[in-house]
C-alpha cells in the first residue's frame, strides 16, 4: 500500500473518531443538553452520557446552578429630582431548560435591561430619603417585576441585591453635617442625663444621711431621756427611805458650807423650820426633864 492511501486511511479515522468523539457527551449533574434535531428541539437530557446523531443533532449545554448578574451602576432620578447611582446583582438559576433556549436568545442582556428599567421606575416613585432607607422595599419589587418576566423564560429570579446606592456629593455632605449633630446632639443628653443621675444619687445620699442622724439624734434623746427618768427615779426611791434625822443633818451640812462662803446673805428654805420642829421638841423635853 503506497504512503498516500495510508495517510488517507489515517485523515479519514481521525475525521471519523472527531465525529465520534463530538456526538458523545458526558453531562454532569447540574447539566442539561438541550437536543436540536434538524432545528427542531427533541429533548432534554442528563445527566450522564448523551448520544448526538453526527450532522443531524445539535446539543445546547444549559447551566442549573444558581447564577448571578452583575448590574453596574445606573443613574436614576428620584421623586424629588435628586439623581441618585446605584448597582445591584440579580441572582437566578434555570427551571425550564428547554425554554431559556428557545424563548430568549441572550437572558443575560433582556434581565438586565428589564431590572435597569424597573430600577429607575421604582427610584422615580420615591424620594431619595426612602430610597436610601427603603433597600429591602427596593430589592423586593425588582425580584417580583423580574421573576414575573423571566418566568416565561423558564427562568427563576431568586433574589435581588442592591450592593450600594450613591446619592449627590452635595447630599453626602449634608447627610455627613446631619450625622455629626444627631451624635453631639445624644453626646450632650447623655451627659445631661448623667449629670441629673449623679445629682438626684448625691441628694438621695444627702436626705439618707439627714434622716440617719434625726434618727441617731432621736434615739440619743430617748436615751438620755430614760437615762435621766430613771436617775431621778432611783434618787427618788432613795429620798423616800430618809428619816427626818438624816435630812436635817444634809440641810446643816449644805447651810455650812453656804455660810463658809463671803457671801453676807443666807437663805433658809422653808423645809429646814419643818425639820427644826422635831429638834425644838427634843429641847424642850431635855429642858423640862432638867428642872
């Protein structure tokens, strides 16, 4: 066999074994190939090994995982004519394999055209306020008008995020200016309220304070008052068992030492006469005993 027919042998194996090779296909299982037989489609299949007849079927792969689109930042006019930039991401993954080839040819493109044109009807129905507070509002509405749309797609719109919203530099500003006074403004409370705390604790103090030493004072009074009660109790008691002997010798001893004084002028208390009588009686009798 001369060289020509061997290399053409060997040309027309390897062309036979691309063939081969190409009408094979190993999907795997977050795979599906959609089959075209002849531009019309056939089926669905996979996961596994596909068969594709040579020259007649045309497999299209389709992803079922979960994908994301990366919106880059559009600028939208608010209800208050405040132009405001914001980016977001689209999350989606596949359902209907064979309807996001045949519905749509670039999903990609048609989503993010539809949530650029959501986007800026929502933002224009709110005022940049909102905007900035209402993200998960946002969010929601562009999932719900995009899941609406894509669904004929046979595709699933599972989320929306908006990664960063961007109002005017003149607005950052006054946001900036706004955000220092809301926190001298809770500094200067708090300080306040401290103060008053620290005030109304001192006072607290100061009235416990008072009314333990009214109380200490109180008690000391009662105590002395006892005190004093039951001395003058115990002088009383002791008084009562004096015979008139002995209370005439404690008013002479208390006159000589009132007459020891350089005072010129003595006083007798009345009580001394009533206690004199018993000792002019005593006289008396001595008296008359002797004549």
């Amino acid at each position: 066999m001369d060289p020509v027919t061997l290399f053409l042998i060997f040309i027309a194996l390897l062309v036979f074994a691309s063939v081969i090779a190409s009408s094979v296909r190993v999907v795997p299982e977050y795979q599906r190939i959609v089959v075209l037989r002849l531009g019309r489609v056939v089926k669905v299949a996979g996961p596994g090994i596909v068969l594709l007849i040579p020259f007649i079927d045309k497999g299209v792969v389709v992803d079922l995982r979960e994908q994301y689109i990366e919106v880059t930042k559009q600028t939208c006019i608010t209800k208050d004519n405040a132009p405001v930039d914001i980016d977001f991401l689209i999350y989606f993954r596949v359902i209907d394999p064979k309807k996001s080839v045949v519905e749509v040819s670039d999903f990609r493109g048609a989503a993010i055209g539809i949530a650029t044109t959501t986007l800026r009807a929502v933002v224009g129905d709110i005022d940049l306020d909102q905007v900035l507070a209402k993200r998960e509002y946002i969010n929601e509405v562009l999932r719900e008008k995009l899941d609406e749309v894509t669904a004929r797609w046979g595709v699933k719109v599972t989320a929306v995020e908006i990664r960063e919203i961007i109002p005017p530099r003149e607005v950052q500003e006054a946001m900036i200016k706004q955000m220092s006074a809301e926190r001298n403004r809770r500094a200067m409370v708090t300080e306040a309220e401290g103060k008053r705390e620290a005030a109304v604790r001192v006072a607290q103090g100061e009235k416990e304070a008072l009314i333990l030493k009214a109380e200490g004072e109180k008690q000391a009074a009662i105590l002395r008052a006892e005190g004093q009660a039951l001395a003058l109790r115990y002088v009383d008691e002791e008084a009562r068992k004096l015979d008139p002997k002995t209370m005439l010798l404690q008013y002479l001893t208390a006159l000589q030492s009132i007459a020891s004084s350089p005072s010129t002028k003595i006083v007798l208390p009345m009580e001394l006469f009533r206690l004199l009588s018993p000792l002019k009686e005593f006289v008396d009798e001595y008296l008359q005993k002797k004549e």
